[in-house]
DNA sequence: ACCTGAACACCGTTCAAGT
DNA sequence: ACCTGAACACCGTTCAAGT
C-alpha cells in the first residue's frame, strides 16, 4: 500500500524521535552519541531514574550540559537511544536469535521471550517508566518485533490475532513489572530481603500488606481482612508465571490451525 | 497474626503515605486540604501532569507554593490524595457498589470493574501515570479492592488464587491503559481523530505505524512489512475486551468450585 | 564541525518570620 | 493554627560566541 525498501536497506528512521542527523564519525571519542548513551547507563543503572539530569550525565562526561544537546538533541530523545539500547540488550537473551521460530513450541518460546522481558525490566528498574509514551520502533524493538510476530504467526495465529496478540504481551509483560519496579530507582541493596525491617524488600513489603490489611475494621472490610494473611505469601516469581500462561493459553484458543495438544 | 480493629472503627492510616495529621477543620475554606486536591484534579484534567506544580496549584488558589505544604505536606503525598480521590470516583461507576456478588456472574461483575477502571483512567490520562509507585491503600482503594475480592471468592476461586488474580487484574488493566495513554497529557481535542493529519488522533497513530512498517526492507523484516496494514487495523476497544476475556477465563478455570458452565 | 559559559524560565522544598 | 517571602539547590534548553 505504501512505500517498500530495497532489499539490504538500511532501516529508515522512525518519525515519532527524531535525532539531530549527524554524519557518523568516530575519533578517540572524548566525547560522542554512544559514548554519552553508555554514560547514561550507567548512571540510570547506578542511581536511577532520579539521578539522570543532563548536567549530571555532562559532569560525568567532564563537559558541560550544553554540549550534550548537540549530539543528542534533547534528553527525551536520549531516552530514546537508552530505550532501544536496552531493547537491544534484551533481544540477546533468548537463544542466539538465530533460532528459528518452531511451530510445536511456539508457546514456549513466546513464554522465554516474556520472561527475557522481565528479567531486562528487573536489571534495569528504570526501564518500564521510561518506555511510557515511547513507540517501541527502534531497530533493536524492530529485530524484537519481527521475532515475537514470526512465533505467533508460527503458532497459527491469524495475522490479525497476531497483531493484537503481540501488542498486549507487550502491554501486560510491562504492566506486570511496573507494579513490580514502581517507583524503586536504585537497584536494591546487595543485602536486599536479608535484612530484616528493610522496607524495600519482597517479603517485608508483602508482610507490611499484611499488618495493614490486617489492622482494617473487620465489619467495613471482612474479606480484606480474611485474606491479610495472603498478602504476604505473594510470589512474583509465580504470579507472572501464572499471568502469561494464562495470557498465551488464551491466545492458543485463538488460533485457527487446530495443533495436536489442544483443542477449541 | 495481628491488631484485629474493633467493629465501625474508622480506617487508620495506611504506613506508606503519611499525611501531616491535621484536625479536619472547615471554614470559608479559601484553602484546605479538600480545596487543594480539587483544584489539583482541576488542573490536571485541563493541563495533564506536566503542567501539575506545586507554584501553578498555589496560584490558581491565590497562595503562594509555601503555603500548601502545611496542608498536604509534599507534592508526593498530594499526589497520593489526588490518587484515591480518582480511585473514589471510579469506584461509583458500577452498579452502586451495594450490588452484591453475584457467584453466577461473577466474570461478568469482574468485566465491568475492569472497563470501568479504563474508563476512569482515559477519562484522566495521567492516572495511571500517578499510580506508578503508589501502592493503592486509601480508603477509596480499599473499598474497591474489598469488593473486587469478594467477587473473586464468590466465584469460588481459592483465597491464594483470589489475591494473585486481583493483583494481576489491576497490574493488566494498568499496563493496558498505561500503554493507551502513553504520555498524551492534555485530554484529546473535542475533535480529535476527526481532523485528519492529527498526529494524536487514534487513527492517525495506526496510519503512521503501518506506512513506517510497510516502508522498512523486506528482506531483514519479512513479518513486520506482510503485517503492517494489521496494525492500522487495531482497535482499541476489541483489544481490551480480548484482554480481559481472555484473563478473567483463565482465572475461572483455576477455581476450584467448578460451575455449570466451565470445566477444567 | 564541535564545544562553551551564561542566561532564561522554570522546579520542590525549607525556614524564619509574621499574624 | 495558619500563612508568607525569600532563599536554596536544583532542572531542561537556548544561544551567542568561541575554536
């Protein structure tokens, strides 16, 4: 319907981030786009979402805020290479990417792909709250896209199915670990859950539910309080293992070509 | 395990957001704690989040910015007033929350909390937005989350299974809205989506991702361009209904309590 | 082509001082 | 008990000027 490219193009850019359109060029980088993308890594990865101000990430390039600008343009724009940079380092943990989509383990595969997802979301907590607005069409969200369609037109899926299908993992992998990252910058400290009163770990967010819910008047909030106690039992681990089996069986439902192991 | 509170006592204060406890005092209220959140929810409907400071808010409430910090003591903790007051409004939208939970349809009762909630959340778009980091114990959230478990139990799920679906339940919702709203900050132009070329019309967006898909070399994205027109096809509307039919299924199928209509 | 300092127009929050 | 002005320590971004 519309423009197609030539074989071995390069991918064109997308028109929802535009970056200043600078010849490419590579010196003994002092200072330079990828340079200033892996700086601001790992200041993300130190300090968190909080920390990343263009002065700051300048300071740690030893320049000054304004020289930032001229190679990335803006500091969402430089979220944008740090979001697809990451979706990069995501793709790579799936098998080699190589491995070709299998119709009899199409299930699986989708379900190794969701939990690469989360893993990526869990070693970088800013992750998911940088990804809101932001249209994943980078070229490493492209080469993730092209892989997630492929297994769920493998699968079966007719394509439309498909299309909605791979548009609400999305949504609901990084509706699960939004919830699960929230607002927590920093990674957690190496000694996280271990020790005791510690309100940033697991156990002791689920055991502060707990008391809370417990705590309630039992006559305005009798279930509430008749189910304190599973509050604190709460595996994530479990639930988002739960929530995309329950997602991808329900998704097998949809698909038109009947496979041996299931059924309408 | 732990305070039992006694019956009609009032809700006590949740750990996470404290409020600086002042006596509930009322007057001409050229300001209280009341007005603020008002006038708050008044600007970010208008504005979107953005334009949320706590400079702007004291204007609009001819104050200075100092002067609202006696009443709800941070940005933060206004925000989580803000929060349960939205919450608080969707709680009204379905049926009149006395209804009481129907085992025989409980999924049907289930849906109709789950559009509600979306419909909350796109009738203010930075809701979910506010929620991120916000665990919902106000009092407003607790009355929802009491009867979105007493639905769940009566539809025979386990207690454990009960608890995991609701915080899954609210974790899809989000993820599915927060992905819908993006950061679209203002509310859509009353003639958003008729005017043709505006980029933030729903239409428009699906426009631009199919001509970018289809325009992108073939031979490195073989799925994304044969699917392209797909996804200027999406519809919103469909996708959630798929979403949460989808989930809610696999929850039923997980009761144990098995009814008339389902089997394992 | 690339970098800089200085400025502009903002933030959230604190605090001594007022009534 | 409530409100205030002024200050502190920040922001993202622009822009004329440098090399």
């Amino acid at each position: 319907m519309t423009d197609r490219a030539a074989p071995g193009a390069p991918i064109p850019p997308s028109p929802w981030h535009r970056l200043p359109d600078r010849p490419v060029k590579r010196r003994g980088e002092p200072i330079s786009r990828e340079a200033i993308v892996a700086a601001a890594i790992r200041l993300l990865d130190a300090d968190g979402l909080a920390a990343l101000s263009m002065r700051r990430l300048a300071e740690e390039l030893g320049t000054g805020a304004a020289s930032l600008y001229w190679h990335v343009g803006s500091k969402d724009a430089l979220l944008d290479l740090v979001f697809d940079e990451l979706i990069g380092e995501g793709v790579g943990e799936f098998g080699d990417g190589t491995e070709a989509p299998d119709p009899s383990r199409w299930r699986e595969q989708l379900k190794e792909i969701a939990q690469a997802q989360r893993a990526l979301s869990l070693r970088h907590r800013y992750l998911v709250r940088i990804s809101v607005g932001r249209i994943p069409m980078g070229p490493n969200a492209l080469r993730l896209s092209e892989r997630v369609l492929a297994i769920l037109l493998a699968g079966g899926l007719p394509p439309r199915v498909a299309v909605q299908g791979y548009l609400l993992l999305v949504a609901v992998v990084n509706g699960f670990t939004m919830d699960e990252t929230g607002m927590g910058d920093a990674p957690p400290a190496p000694d996280a859950g271990t020790r005791p009163g510690d309100p940033a770990s697991p156990g002791e967010t689920g055991a502060m539910a707990r008391d809370y819910l417990a705590s309630l008047p039992a006559d305005q909030f009798p279930v509430l309080v008749s189910l304190a106690d599973e509050f604190a039992l709460t595996d994530r681990n479990e639930r988002f293992a739960i929530l995309i089996d329950t997602f991808i069986d329900g998704l097998a439902r949809r698909a038109t070509k009947v496979r041996p192991d299931e059924s309408a």
